[in-house]
C-alpha cells in the first residue's frame, strides 16, 4: 500500500505569507491530482507557538541570521504558522477529504522541529511513526513544502525508520536561501535510499 504524507502546505508557506516561497501555490493542483494514487494520506501543519525559537522577533534579530542551540545552529525565521492563526491552516484549494489524520509540528517553544516525525533534537515524536507502523503503512512518498528544509528531514528520519520513502520533486517546492539548496537536498535524499520521481511517473505506473 502507498501513502502519501503532505508536509506543511500552509498558507504562511504561500506566496504572500509570511514566509512566502515562490511558486508555492503551484503544487496545490499537483497534490490534488495525485491525491486518489494513493491508499492512505496524511498530512502535517507547522504549529508554532507565539515566540517560537526559531523566530528572528524572539531573539530581537532578523530572518536569515543564526544562533546557536544547545549543541547546534538555528536558523531564525518569519514569524510563521502559528497556531490558531490563518497562515497556520492548510492552504486554499487543498483536498482534504482523504486526509486520515493531521500531525502537528513545532509545538515545544524551545525546539524547532522540521522533520514530520521529531523534533531537532529528536526528544519528541509527532506521533507519525508509530502510526504507520501501526498499521503497516512502510511505503512513503512525500509531498509539500519545502525541500530543502521539511521534506529533506523528513525523509531522512523515515529512512532511518525503516520505511521506503520517494520524493515527487513536482509536488514540493524548496525555500532556497541558497540558489542550490534543493538540488543538495535532492541529492542528499537520494544518496541516502530515496527515490526522487516526477508526478507524471506516479501516475504512468497505475
């Protein structure tokens, strides 16, 4: 069975939010379209409360400066996703009817937490691991937003889980602080075990 886990697509992340990334709303259509490929969907929500560590305002600095947490570097952001707040609901557009279950993340004010499954410091789960292996759900793709950041770490740890996990490049979409950040990303993903594919060969194999 294939699931489709669906990362993040908020409206902060939207072009306009808070932390708009560009061309972000084009993979709305791309998600929905795929949505009925798949045997189970689930999705996450970025779900920060006010005066998250990774805000530049909590620190009283600017987005794209770093600091140092614990023993590593954290990038400080926009204020995004906060929870209750609209640029924390799922974007506009978005089919949600086969969506199973939503698991939040970034909710430890002291912890940032890219990965849908732990935080960075991997002392709190989402709950999204022991879900799917609940229900001997191993076969991942991951969509949303975005690359080089959420999706990038996410697949990582579900590599390192034990599932199989494939990208649609297609359906994700990155923030790229560097101009190459999603080709490292993709590059990162892949050497590591997962597969990178286009929506157009996911729905070639059905």
């Amino acid at each position: 069975m294939k699931t489709l886990i669906i990362t993040d697509v908020q409206h902060d992340f939207m072009p306009g939010g808070a932390l708009g990334i560009a061309t972000a709303n084009e993979i709305v259509p791309e998600i929905n379209a795929i949505i009925p490929f798949f045997d189970h969907v689930f999705a996450t929500l970025d779900w920060h409360p006010p005066h998250h560590i990774s805000f530049a305002d909590t620190h009283k600095m600017k987005p794209g400066e770093r600091i140092r947490v614990g023993t590593g570097e954290q990038i400080l952001w926009p204020v995004h996703c906060v929870q209750g707040t609209w640029g924390a609901e799922f974007a506009d557009g978005l089919h949600r009817e086969k969506i199973e279950a939503v698991f939040h993340k970034g909710s430890d004010p002291k912890v940032d937490s890219y990965s849908t499954f732990f935080d960075q410091s991997r002392r709190r789960s989402t709950g999204l691991a022991d879900h799917l292996k609940k229900h001997n759900l191993h076969n991942l793709y991951f969509v949303g937003l975005a690359t080089d950041y959420c999706v990038l770490y996410s697949v990582l740890d579900a590599l390192e889980l034990g599932f199989a996990a494939t990208v649609i490049r297609d359906a994700c979409r990155a923030i790229n602080l560097d101009k190459w950040d999603e080709e490292k990303a993709l590059r990162a993903m892949r050497d590591k075990g997962a597969k990178i594919i286009f929506a157009s060969e996911l729905k070639k194999r059905e």
